[in-house]
C-alpha cells in the first residue's frame, strides 16, 4: 500500500473515531442535561410541595387556635361571679412554692377575686367592669366619667377617626352609663359585661381611647415604643385590633385619658413571697384594682 493510501486509510479511520467520539459526546450532553432538568423539576416540584406543605401547616395552627379559643369562649365566662382569693391557691400546686408565698401576700391586702375570659381582652373588660362597678355607689364620679365619655367622641373625631366608625361603639359605652345612672342591681351591670356584643363594644371603644391618648402625646410615648414604629403605627397594630394583650403603655394611657387611677398588682415568678403592684399614674389614689398573671388580667377586691 502507498503512502497516500495509507494515510488515506488512518484519514478515514480518524474520522471515524472522531465521529464516534462526537457522536458519544453528544449522548452524553444529551443525557447530562436530561438529568439537570429532572433535578430542576425535582426541586421545583419539592419547593411546590414544601409549600403546600408550610400552607397547611399555617391552617392546621390556625384550626388549632380557633379550636382553643371556642372552648375557652364556652367555658370561661367574659366576666366571672365575685369569688374568694383562696381559689388562686387550687390553681398552683401546693409545692409551687413562689405562687403559694405570694397569693399569702395578697391575702393581706384582698379578700375576692373577679375572673375575665383569657382573649387578649382582659386588661380593658376587667377595667370597664370595675370601675362601672364602682359608680354605682358614686354618683359624683358618675357623672364625672360621663362627661369625660361623652366628649372623648368628638376628640377622637377631631384627631381624625371616622365618626361614621366608632359611634356606634360610643353609643353602647354611653347607654351602659345611663344604665349605672339608674341604679340597677350588679346582676344588670353584669349581663351586659357577659353580652358579646355588649361587652366586645366596650372593649373596642377602651382601645380607640387608649389609641387616641397614645396619639395625642405621642411625643412623650414615642420613647417607649420598640422597633422602629411610629406611635400610629404602633396604636394600629398593638392597641386598635381586638386581642391583642396590654403592657404598661396601653394601661398609662387609658388612665390618663379617663383620669381614673389603676392600681396593678404583678404576681410572676419573680424572687421573694411577696407580690410587686404599679399605680398609674404615680401617686394617684386607686379606684381599680387588678391582678397581673403573666399575660392576664382579673379584677381584685378588698
């Protein structure tokens, strides 16, 4: 065979292995990015169903919570019957040892407790029954608070509330004080307390009050409030919406706005046996007594 026959013949068989070698190329690209976009549509199809998954999971709590919340609505009433301070001690063990010292400290300055419904709410239901349950043997307070109540329309109109929105809510506020007004029996003041409807509208219209007076200094409460918000921004998402709990701001400002002295007693797990109280404002004379538990609020008696 000649030279040129010979390099002819290994030309061809050359190409040829180059051939296989593309053609072997090509199957595995082929197959490489056959396998990517199988992993790709794995993964898309894993974050889909992760989710649907994370969807369900954020209704089942959700189902979860309702479900709570309808068995505390039925039974817990919104405000409870006035009972002795000794049934705080059927509510810790015996062996819990820092409760028990303290629930013996505030048998030395109260003798009843009045319960309210675990909902968020309690700071503002267990305020407005006290102290409506108080101008029923005031009548000079009454008429104090009544006039307080009735303008406090107009200056939260004036800051710019809708009236069109809260008149309603000041409406029931102003017919359970005409209803103070002509003495009825505590079993009246009560009912209303234990109406839904009722005793939900007092509440909303507690917190409008309290967002109004937080708004009004909000020179003064800014200080106090963490995160970057604005003291509106801070009323439209801690103190408007119904549920959420109170903290010392919401409890300053609704006594200020109403000028009705609240003192609060803390019983946590704090070191000591004795039990901590906060009057608001400073060195007013009391007229509402409360109970803190961390997160509730009931109404003491001495």
């Amino acid at each position: 065979m000649c030279i040129c026959q010979r390099e002819r013949s290994s030309c061809c068989a050359g190409t040829r292995k180059f051939r296989m070698r593309s053609v072997r190329q090509r199957k595995h690209n082929s197959t490489a990015k056959m396998a990517q976009e199988q992993q790709q549509e794995t993964t898309q199809g894993e974050m889909e169903a992760g989710g649907v998954n994370c969807l369900a999971y954020d209704e089942a709590i959700m189902a979860q919570q309702d479900r709570i919340q309808q068995e505390i609505a039925t039974s817990i009433l919104l405000v409870s019957d006035r009972q002795e301070l000794s049934v705080l001690q059927r509510e810790y063990a015996a062996e819990d040892t820092i409760y028990q010292l303290k629930i013996k400290d505030l048998h030395k300055k109260y003798s009843y407790i009045r319960k309210t419904r675990p909902d968020g709410n309690c700071f503002y239901r267990a305020f407005g029954f006290s102290h409506l349950e108080s101008l029923l043997e005031d009548s000079k307070e009454l008429q104090r608070f009544k006039a307080v109540a009735a303008k406090s329309k107009l200056d939260l109109v004036n800051q710019g509330f809708t009236e069109f929105t809260i008149e309603d809510f000041h409406n029931t506020f102003m017919d359970l004080l005409e209803l103070c007004e002509k003495q009825p029996g505590l079993s009246e003041l009560l009912g209303s307390f234990r109406d839904q409807s009722v005793s939900d509208y007092i509440v909303v219209y507690l917190r409008l009050l309290t967002s109004g007076y937080l708004q009004r200094e909000h020179g003064f409460f800014q200080h106090f409030i963490e995160g970057g918000r604005s003291v509106r921004e801070f009323c439209q998402q801690e103190v408007e919406p119904m549920s959420k709990e109170s903290d010392h701001i919401h409890i300053i400002a609704l006594a200020q706005a109403l000028n009705v002295s609240i003192l609060v007693e803390y019983m946590d797990r704090g070191e000591g046996g004795t039990v901590n109280h906060h009057v608001f404002p400073e060195g007013s004379e009391p007229r509402v007594f409360l109970l803190y538990r961390p997160g509730h609020y009931d109404i003491l008696y001495k």
